[in-house]
C-alpha cells in the first residue's frame, strides 16, 4: 500500500466514493489518512452507501454530500470552505 501513502501526502483532500468494510486498498489508504492526519479525508454520503464509507464517517472523516449540489467548477472552494471550518489541529513533530 505504498503508492497509498504517495497519493494521499501529495493530495490537497481525498473523497473516497465507496469503500469495503475494513478491507481493501481503498480502506486502508483511507483509515492511513485519518491516522496520519496527511490530508482531509471526505466520504460520499447517501442512502444506499456501502458499509465502509458508514464506518469511515464514524472514524472521522467528513461526509461529502450526494448528490452535490452546486456546479463541479465550485468543487475547490467548497472544500477548501470545509477545511477552513475545522478547528486547527497542534502538530506534534517527530523526533525520528
């Protein structure tokens, strides 16, 4: 799952679309991300949405609206509106 980690680090934010309970590449990047804290993870939130986005909300990622209603032009700024929301984390640096 190292391409996982490249993809994730290099990514402003992450929407997981649909993810298998606790299994898979999608799973693990995803809970990897939230652990980390590289990037904020967002989950497609709707109905009939699979198991694993219902368990990744409740780990704490944040729901990503389906469908979305403004135009996909506004994707970035809503986001970014999102994120800014968030109280800021302290980041604890590493010593290795």
């Amino acid at each position: 799952m190292g391409r996982n980690r490249l993809i994730y680090c290099l990514a402003d934010y992450a929407i997981v679309v649909a993810s298998d309970a606790e299994t898979g590449g999608t799973w693990a990047g995803a809970t990897e991300a939230l652990k980390n804290n590289w990037v904020l993870v967002f989950v497609l939130e709707h109905e009939q949405m699979p198991e694993g986005n219902k368990l990744l909300l409740q780990k704490g990622t944040l729901a990503f609206p389906h469908p979305f209603k403004d135009k996909p032009v506004k994707l970035p700024e809503w986001l970014k509106e999102k994120a800014d929301s968030l109280p800021s984390q302290p980041n604890q640096l590493s010593l290795f």
